[in-house]
C-alpha cells in the first residue's frame, strides 16, 4: 500500500459556507466525516446528471422532525424525481399542514403522556387531536370527492389528489403538496400500516365498492426504472422503503449512484445495516456505481448534506 494522502486539521476559518467545510472532510480523515464528504460528492453527480433518475427514500420518522423542511424542498425544486417511503410520512405530512407537533424530551413519562393524551415519536410530542382526529377529520371529505371520479386508485394517485387537496398557510411546507404541484411521484409500500392505510380501509366500510390496487404502483414503478438511463439513490434508513428502491432498480442492472445513511448494525443481518456495498452482489447495485454507505443520524446529516449540495449546484 502506498501512503499518498496526509490527514489535514480542519481549518474553520477558512470554511465560511457549508459547503466548504464538508468538503475539508474528504481530506480531514475524520471517521464518518470522510464519508459526509464522499456522500455529498455522490450526491453532486447524482442531481448534476440529466440522464439519471433520482429516487429518494425515508422512513416516516423524520417527518415529523424539522428534517421534513429538507426534504420538501428537495421536491419543491424538483432535485429529485420518484419518492418512496412509508404510510407515517403521509401521515405527518397531512397532519402537519392543519396542526402543529412539539419539541419534547425522549426522557419524558410516556404514562403521564397518556393520560394527557399526547403520542410521543422519540422527543417528539404529537397530541391525539393534532393526529388521528385531524387526519380523519380532513382526509375523508376527499375521499368522497376522488371516489365520485372513480372506485379504483392506487396508492400513489389517492396521494396525489391528497397533495392536490390540502390547503391553508401551512400548505406549501408540505412534502404532499409539493410533489404533486411539480408531478413528483410517491409510493408507500405497506401503506396499509399506518393513519393513510387506515383512513382508506375507513371509507371502504361505507363504500365497499372502493378498491386500492397496490400492483398499479409496481407498474409504474417497473416502468420508471426501465425508461430510465441510468438511476440513483438517497436512501435514508432502511426497511421497506429502501429495499422497494434497490428492489425495483435490479432489473436495470442496478443503481449508478447511491448513497445511504443508517444508524443500524451491519451485524444483525437486517436490510436496514446492510451497507450499499451488499447490494452489489444482488444487482440491486451497480458494479460500477459511485456509492457509500455512512453512519449517521438522518436529522443531523441529511441538512448538513443537502445544503453543501444545494449550495455546489447553484454555484
């Protein structure tokens, strides 16, 4: 082995942008910092390329976080095509644009939460009414009106007529909102496990002529990636949301670009701690593809990462 590249101090002083201090990372040596500044390199080709097809997946978590300002505005300045992700981010999303969540303490007595009747999501505090009630209480009334156009939808469409739907000062902060004013797709597989899931299952009892098929979604999925020239990734944690995005981009050849952010264990085995490198064997990664793996909380890293991005691409 050949030693070549030196470790260098960081130098704040000479980083007056965010951008300019990531890139320091891929030089500092810095554990996890090195594959901030890898990461953000992948991801500067990735949204650079106008032959690529970026997909970005989450799971729903960080929605209700601040964290969904970032991702909405990924949507809003159309840096990112196919979205997939869970039933919860429609569900907080949604919420969101009625009602306000609260900054709380992990620490707190989830007893003393329920007798208040507020939900706590990590140091997340959600009361009842601001969730469960408002999303029934705004999301039928919709339904009535898409089910007067047709009985049949897949999960993707009743998405976008939601996002087509909401309304008030609060709407354009909304990852729903957005994607459908700018086209942008989204799929929730599972989506039956969640408030969305359920509010669809709700109307059916009074329509039981209303049917959701999920395989129109595959469809539309299989044809996106096939339509495609090549394809990329941000992945943000694992589950269903990330293995519906290598899933469907293995009958391609694979992803060309890839980067994914993750708290879990490789040790475990699980989806979730699979570094992207394992893709590789499957085809759900290219051989060739620029891509990293880094381990990091998706709230601190994904501002960090997106702004340094946004930053490169308007310069």
């Amino acid at each position: 082995m050949k030693l070549k590249n030196p470790v260098k101090d960081l130098d704040l002083g000479k980083a007056k942008t965010l951008n300019q201090l990531v890139k320091q990372f891929s030089s500092a040596g810095g554990f996890s910092a090195k594959k901030v500044g890898a990461g953000v390199d992948v991801l500067e080709g990735m949204m650079k390329s106008n032959d690529c097809t970026k997909f970005l997946s989450f799971p729903a978590a960080i929605v209700s976080t601040g964290t969904r300002g970032v991702i909405k505005e990924l949507v809003k300045q159309k840096l990112v095509d196919v979205l997939i992700t869970t039933s919860g981010t429609i569900d907080h999303d949604f919420a969101r644009v009625f009602k306000d969540y609260y900054a709380g303490e992990f620490e707190l007595n989830d007893l003393e939460l329920r007798k208040k009747k507020i939900n706590r999501l990590g140091n997340i505090l959600i009361p009842y009414a601001n969730y469960g009630k408002i999303i029934e209480d705004k999301m039928q009334p919709i339904l009535k009106q898409i089910y007067k156009i047709k009985s049949e939808w897949a999960p993707s469409e009743v998405i976008f007529e939601l996002g087509k739907s909401v309304n008030g000062k609060k709407a354009k902060d909304s990852i729903i909102y957005q994607a459908a004013k700018n086209k942008i797709p989204i799929f929730t597989p599972g989506f039956e496990s969640g408030a969305f899931g359920s509010q669809l299952w709700l109307f059916r009892q009074t329509h039981p002529q209303f049917k959701v098929d999920v395989l129109t979604d595959e469809q539309k999925l299989n044809q996106i990636v096939q339509n495609s020239k090549s394809t990329g990734a941000l992945m943000i944690g694992g589950g269903i949301s990330k293995h519906h995005t290598i899933w469907w981009n293995q009958f391609k050849g694979g992803l060309d670009y890839a980067v994914y952010i993750t708290t879990a264990p490789e040790w475990d085995g699980s989806l979730s701690g699979a570094r992207v490198r394992e893709g590789i064997s499957w085809g759900k990664v290219s051989e060739r593809a620029k891509q990293i793996t880094i381990e990091g909380e998706a709230t601190v890293l994904l501002p960090l990462m997106i702004a340094a991005v946004l930053e490169r691409i308007k310069r």
